[in-house]
C-alpha cells in the first residue's frame, strides 16, 4: 500500500471513529465500521477524490445507517433496556473518540439519539455535531436539501424535548457525585432520597447476563430504595472511582475489587436528575483500570 494513500487515511481515523460511534452507540461496532471504510478507500479511485474528508465522512455515514437499521432489529431482542457502551476514562484525559465538545458524546445524549430513525440521526448528528452544509448532507442521504433540513429540525426538536439542559458547575456536578458515591455505600435511605430531584430516574443495562432494573425506574424514594438495597448487600464492599465516562465527570463502581458497573449521571440544581448504569459485562470489557 502506498504510504501516502495510508497516511491521508490515518489523518482521519478519529474523526471517522467519532462520527461511526455517535452514530452506533458501541465502540466495537465504530471500528468494524472504520476498518470498512479503511477496505472501501484502499479500493478507491483516489484521482477522482476531490476532499479525503468529505469522502471517508460521507462512506462512514452511510455505512453507519445500513449498519444501525440491522442493529435495531436487534436491540428490540435485548433481554432488557440496552444502553450504548460506555467510553471510560481518568478524569485528566480527553474524551476518546472526541470530535469537537464532550457534550456532544454523552450518554444522556446518545440515549436520546437511539430513538431516532437513523437518517434523523445521521441529519442531526452531520448538522448539530459535525456542523457539515445541508448540500453536504444531502449528498450523502440522497435527498433534497429542504428533506435533510426537515430531518434537522425534527430531531432537534425532539433533543431538545427529551435531554432538558441543567446548569450545575463543574464543581457541583463532581460534589453531588461524590456525595451519591458515599451514600450508596453507607445506603442510609434518607441522605439517598435527598440526592434526588423528585423526577429522577434511573435506566439500567444488564444485557440479560447481570441482574439490572428492567424498566426504567422514575422518582426519589423508589431509585433511593433501590440503592438502599444494593448496599445493604455490598455496602463494605463497593468502591466509587470517579472517571470521564463519555467525557463527562462520572462513576466507576467496583464490588470487591470487580468492575460491576460505570454510571453516567445528570445532575441539576434540585440534586440528580438521571442515572444511566452499564452493568453487562460485554460492554464493561474496554473500561481499564482506575487507580
């Protein structure tokens, strides 16, 4: 292989890896999708490629929507709520598979993502996240540019409706995780229910190997009982490592020394507001040890 065909290629690996991820929701599936594309230029007519990348985003994006309509079929298989890999990280590192803002690859965002129809969330993700023109878009999706601008809109709008923003500090949002941190291991109910805004809910993903909630669990006494519970059990046991998780501040659960769980967590001023926990164990496989 020429090395310059390689070297144009590796110069946008990471932000193939970053669309191909926003898009799936699992690492392993970003860079089966990668390595694709990789086959796919190595093919290629390279004098007839005017922008390297424009061509790899719009090959990966594509690739990406054939590969996310067979994932969705099944995921409605899995043996309870599926929520996407978790990309964990120490605190002082950057985002991985990061393209321009850690919000843009929150889990609470890509949970909201999931229940696009994949062009929606190929339009939303090419405009909102990637800011690429709508005769880009367009192009890519084989639609008119007045469709792909529609597609934006509708799931901006749904976004918006379904991930309300929170301001909360840097140093507020790490405080009201360490103080869940500390409560879920003593497991007093009342300190717990305090944490909570009253709407809170918790969405847990056990793949059906690890027990988890099978439905999304809603409200401050019910999750903060819940947890009250998990201690009662392991309390002396659990240790809480704060992490980027999805380049967001989060939590790394261990359980005698073991990853048990990563948690993804929105905080607001009324106190947490959502609790994503990764528990299937396939998903945790990537997550490396925190000192």
């Amino acid at each position: 292989m020429n090395p310059d065909i390689t070297n144009r290629f590796e110069s946008h690996r990471r932000r193939l890896t970053a669309v191909a991820y926003r898009m799936l929701g699992t690492r392993s599936d970003a860079e089966d999708i990668v390595q694709d594309v990789w086959l796919r230029w190595c093919e290629a007519d390279h004098t007839t490629i005017a922008n390297d990348e424009a061509w790899l985003v719009s090959v990966t994006t594509r690739a990406s929507i054939d590969r996310l309509r067979t994932a969705k079929v099944q995921r409605e298989a899995y043996v309870g709520m599926w929520l996407p890999e978790p990309l964990v990280a120490p605190l002082d590192d950057q985002p991985d598979l990061a393209a321009e803002r850690a919000d843009d690859l929150s889990m609470a965002l890509l949970v909201v993502l999931e229940r696009l129809a994949p062009e929606e969330r190929a339009a939303f993700l090419m405009r909102q996240v990637f800011d690429q023109d709508y005769p880009d878009i367009a192009e890519v999706l084989g639609k008119s540019e007045t469709a792909c601008r529609q597609l934006v809109h509708r799931a901006t709008t749904r976004v918006r409706q379904e991930q309300p923003r929170f301001t909360v500090s840097d140093a507020e949002h790490r405080d009201q995780l360490m103080k869940f941190a500390a409560a879920s291991r003593s497991g007093h109910l009342d300190t717990l229910r305090a944490l909570f805004a009253p709407d809170v809910t918790l969405t847990g993903d056990g793949g059906g190997v690890v027990v988890s909630v099978p439905k999304t669990l809603v409200g401050a006494d019910r999750v903060a009982r819940l947890f009250h519970v998990v201690a009662r059990r392991y309390g002396n046991l659990m240790d809480h490592k704060l992490a980027l998780v999805n380049g967001v501040p989060g939590l790394v659960r261990y359980v005698d020394g073991r990853l048990e769980s990563v948690f993804s967590i929105v905080t607001s001023p009324e106190g947490i507001r959502a609790i994503y926990a990764v528990r299937n164990p396939a998903k945790l496989r990537s997550v490396v040890a925190l000192a």
